[in-house]
C-alpha cells in the first residue's frame, strides 16, 4: 500500500471527490459501496479515521500541518487506515511542508495521505516526489452535460449551455445550470472585450469587476460570518452575560482576521473566474482567426465572436491572452486586484481595434 497519494487534475475535475472516494473505500468492509455508514461518513467528514483537511484561507500553515500530523498518527479505531485527505495541499506553506514531509517519509503502519492539487508542480518537490501520482482529466462537454441532466434535472439545452461554458469545470457547470445570475454575470463578462473603446471604458470595467467580485465574495460570506460570530459569542458567554471573559476579545479578533482572510480569497477566485471566461473568449477570436471550423468554448455568442475577429488581428488577440495570463500572475503576486484588472483591460482595449 502507497502511504502518500497526489490527485491532480484541473479545478473542478473532482480531485477532492476522488481523493475523498478513495478514502471511504480504504474504510468500507466492501471496498467503497458509496452506500454504507463508513461511505457516507468517510466522505462527510463524520468519520472517526477520516480526516478531512478544507481550507478557507489563502495558506496552510505549520501548526496546522502539526496538528494533521499528530491526528495521522494514531492507530485507526477500526483497525483499517488512517486516511488524512488534504484538499489544497497546493497551498501547505515551506514550514509546513517540512512537517508533513517526516510524516510522509516515516508514515505509520496504518496511515494513508491523500493530498490534491491543481498539478504536480504545484506542491513542494520534496513532498512530490514521495507521492504517487494520480491524475484527473478534464471530463468531455457531454459527459458533463449529462451529468446534469441525470443528476439534477437540468434541462437538456441549458446542460449543454452550461457544460461548454464551463470547459470541463463540473461545479461551475453545475452552478451555470441552476443559478440566472451565475449566468447573467457571465454574460455582463463577456461583453467586456467590445465594449473598451476609449481608457475611459477599461477603468470603468476594472473597477466594476472589482466590485461584483466583492458583492459576490460577500453575498457567498455574509450569513457564514454572522453565524461563526453568533456562535463564538455564545461560546464566550457574551450573548448571555455580557461578560468580557479573559482572552475573548482576542478570540473575536482571530475570527475577524479569518473571515477578512475568507472574504479575500472568494473575491479572488470571483476574479479568476471572469479572467478564465475572458480567455475563453479571446480563445475563441483567435480560433475564428485562424483555424475555422474549430468549435468555440463560447459557442453561443459566435454572432459576436465572429465579426470581432475579423476587425482584429491574430497579433492582438495573442497579446490580449498575454495580458490575461500576466494579470494572473500579479494576483497571485499579490498585486491589489484593481492595478492588476486595469493593466488588463488596457491592453484588451488596445488588443480590440
Ligand atoms: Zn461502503
């Protein structure tokens, strides 16, 4: 048995679901039925040998790799594995790495790591190279279609709108499919390229991607936010006594830094999803541009598509997918989103006529 395991796959693959099927099947007395009590509870989270490791924030750190470590090693109460699944191990900090690292070289008899992440290079290469690799294609636009058709009484036409849209991403297909404004703020995304006209226009669109960004990071955290604090509150004793018991206020803060940290990151990934769109769509200009007859990702919109590409060259649409790829790079850099979205859409507006 491998003791240390890397599913990778691009987001929305499954790797997460695979890892996590993995583990349950390593706890079913009939190798992963996905019906029995060791199923389900393997795969909620609820089950005693089952770790599950999902992050909010932007980082894992050592104390947190600490603690999985000490929770890895303890013998399995039912005597079959340990199985730790580690969700974003992409984001497990150097200091983290090295933590898990001795736990993966000298691993206990009955334990199994799972980790995922969006590719191999990804995570660290030391904890790498321990690791057999698992990888996770993408799924066809019509295998993802029909799971929405079958599994959530999806429409045929919308699941296959939605499948394509979301090139293989089966929660964002899933999300298209069932939610209007998921699908009205793809459009409002999409519009953007035509629409950069004078510099006027790309600041106007960074900022208004900025701010739904925001509405949608907050719309998504709200209620969580006011929950965590009613009950931390409570746990405090505030709610009830008005106390201010020793170290409360501190509790108070770290959850504020937390929820800061959460807000941060689903902005984030807001953000991420409209650039993936936009590159989408320049995909499908450059296709129209130089190899027709190629299907568009966005295949709804070729009447826009289409007389857009021949206004433009194939030199500015490779340059505007530049642009695209070097805003990424600045948020991940940490760059503050709005500079980020401006130096973009600058370049689209330029890429555009
Ligand atoms: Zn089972």
């Amino acid at each position: 048995m491998t003791h240390a395991w890397l599913f990778v796959g691009p987001p929305g693959s499954g790797r997460s679901n695979a890892a996590k099927a993995f583990a349950a099947a390593l706890q079913c007395p009939r190798g992963g039925c996905g019906t029995c009590n060791d199923c389900r509870t393997a795969r909620s989270g609820a089950h005693p040998d089952v770790t599950l490791l999902r992050t909010e924030k932007l980082s894992i750190g050592v104390d947190e790799v600490r603690d999985l470590v000490s929770r890895a090693n303890v013998a399995p109460m039912n005597g079959r594995w340990q199985a730790v699944v580690v969700e974003d191990a992409d984001r497990i900090t150097e200091r983290g790495a090295d933590a898990l690292l001795k736990a993966i070289e000298e691993p206990a008899p009955k334990t199994v790591w799972l980790l995922c992440a969006p590719s191999a290079d990804d995570v660290i290469v030391t904890i790498r190279s321990r690791c057999r690799e698992l990888r996770l294609v993408t799924p066809p636009v019509e295998a993802v279609a029909n799971l929405l058709v079958e599994r959530d009484g999806v429409h045929e036409g919308i699941a296959w709108y939605s499948a394509q849209a979301a090139q293989g991403h089966v929660g964002r297909a899933r999300a298209l499919a069932l939610n209007d404004e998921v699908r009205s703020r793809r459009m409002r995304v999409l519009a953007l390229p035509a629409k950069l006209n004078a510099l006027s226009d790309c600041l106007n669109a960074a900022a208004n991607l900025v701010e739904e960004a925001s509405a949608e990071a907050t719309a998504l955290t709200a209620d969580l936010d006011a929950r965590e604090m009613a009950d931390l509150q409570a746990a405090l004793g505030m709610a009830t006594r008005g106390a201010k018991a020793r170290g409360a206020q501190g509790a108070i803060k770290d959850l504020e830094e937390q929820q800061k940290i959460r807000v941060k990151r689903y902005q984030r990934d807001a953000i991420d999803r409209a650039l993936t769109e936009l590159t989408g769509w320049y995909r499908d200009v450059l296709a129209a541009q130089t190899a027709p007859g190629v299907r568009f990702v966005n295949s709804d919109l070729a009447d826009q598509i289409i007389p857009f590409a021949q206004r433009t060259r194939p030199e500015q649409t490779v340059r505007a997918i530049d642009a695209l790829l070097a805003c990424r790079q600045a948020l991940e850099r940490n760059v503050a989103p709005t500079l980020a979205l401006e130096a973009m859409l600058v370049e689209l507006g330029r890429a555009s006529h």
